[in-house]
C-alpha cells in the first residue's frame, strides 16, 4: 500500500514540477532578464576633441594651409553602465575617396588608439546600420568613416584615438564625431543627443577647418 501511494504521489507531483518549471523557463526568467536589462543604461559620452597641427600651420580661427596636415584627437568614455558594444566614430563629409588602412598616400592616418578592437573603416559605397537600429535599417555611406569601439565597454573607462589628416583642396573641412552605444535602448545610448545628423540619421557634433592656399 505504502509503495502504491509513494507512485501515485510521484505520479501527481512530476507534472508539477515540470510545469513549474516551465512556467519559470517560458515567463519568469525572460521578464526579470529583460528587465534587469532595461535597467542596465550605458552612457556614451565624447568627453574632448583636440584639433592641432605639429607645424602650427592652423591658426587659433581654425585655418589651415593647403598641403599641411592637423591632428584631430578624440577622447570617448562610458558614463553609465557596461555597454556591451560602444562606438566612437569619426567621418569625413569632404573626402570623397575611400580612407582605409592600406591606401598608400592616405588622407587620413591613425596615430595611434588605445581601444580594444581593430578599428573599422567604412569605405564609400559600403551597407551601414542607421537610426540606432544596428542593422535593421541600412543605408549606403556617402563618405568614408573610422568607427573604433569596445566590446565590452566598462563603466567610466575612457579610451583616446589620434589621427592625422591632410586635407587635398581648399574650403571648408568638416569633421563629424559621435559615439554610439548597443544595445541602443533610449536616447542616453548615443551622444550627442541632438543636433545635425549624418548620413546614418544620427546626431553628431561638427568641427570644421579652414583650407586655405
């Protein structure tokens, strides 16, 4: 009788648990995962940009002689929580060849950079992610990029990226500056927050210099 009612109870209790366990797996845990997420907020943030040149050819007004290069240093941080992937991008509206690493006699030229990851250059042409969706909505660049990024990106970490440009004509030479966090959960995932927007309809700031001959 003992061993009858032992799997009968066994019987009525397996089902159960394997619900409860269910339920737990299917609601419980997604919900309380996805809001521990939520509540999780990086905060990307451009803390400095420096415009120099070695050969003091850019004077205090921004102006630049023609066939003389400056140097731009940018220096992004995370303000909030670990960002699992954050980006600090830089792009070039005026150039109108592609940039990257292996083009001999290149516009622009990294110095040097302390991020993480290899940096990534976006050439003309190439499928890029807009609005802050990643790539769920694309467009075609326009003009070439540099996007250096952390994955991870630590809380209140700030990471530095210098590079040389030389400009080929004279007027006016505009350079753009965001940073981008992903997951892109709110409008503290990106800097600036308002503004101009480039061509992947995200706000940038915009820093220009003067070519002159």
């Amino acid at each position: 009788m003992y061993a009858k009612m032992s799997t009968i109870i066994l019987i009525v209790i397996i089902p159960i648990l394997l619900a409860v366990f269910f339920i737990f797996s299917l609601y419980v845990f997604p919900h309380f995962y996805l809001a521990t997420r939520q509540a999780s907020q990086a905060l990307p943030k451009i803390i400095n940009v420096n415009v120099n040149t070695s050969s003091s050819s850019l004077s205090d007004s921004g102006i630049l002689h023609l066939g003389e290069s400056f140097v731009v240093t940018i220096t992004s941080a995370n303000l909030g929580d670990t960002a699992d992937f954050q980006i600090a991008s830089i792009s070039f509206p005026n150039i109108t060849s592609n940039i990257h690493d292996n083009i001999a006699n290149k516009i622009v030229s990294i110095l040097h950079h302390n991020f993480t990851q290899s940096p990534v250059f976006i050439s003309i042409g190439d499928e890029i992610g807009s609005e802050y969706t990643g790539l769920t909505k694309t467009t075609t660049a326009k003009y070439p990029s540099i996007e250096f990024f952390n994955s991870p990106w630590a809380a209140n970490t700030l990471y530095e990226a210098q590079l040389q440009i030389k400009p080929v004509s004279e007027g006016d030479f505009v350079v753009l500056v965001k940073a981008v966090a992903l997951p892109h959960t709110t409008d503290l995932s990106h800097y600036p927050a308002v503004g101009i927007r480039d061509q992947q309809q995200e706000y940038v700031n915009v820093y220009h210099i003067t070519v002159v001959k």
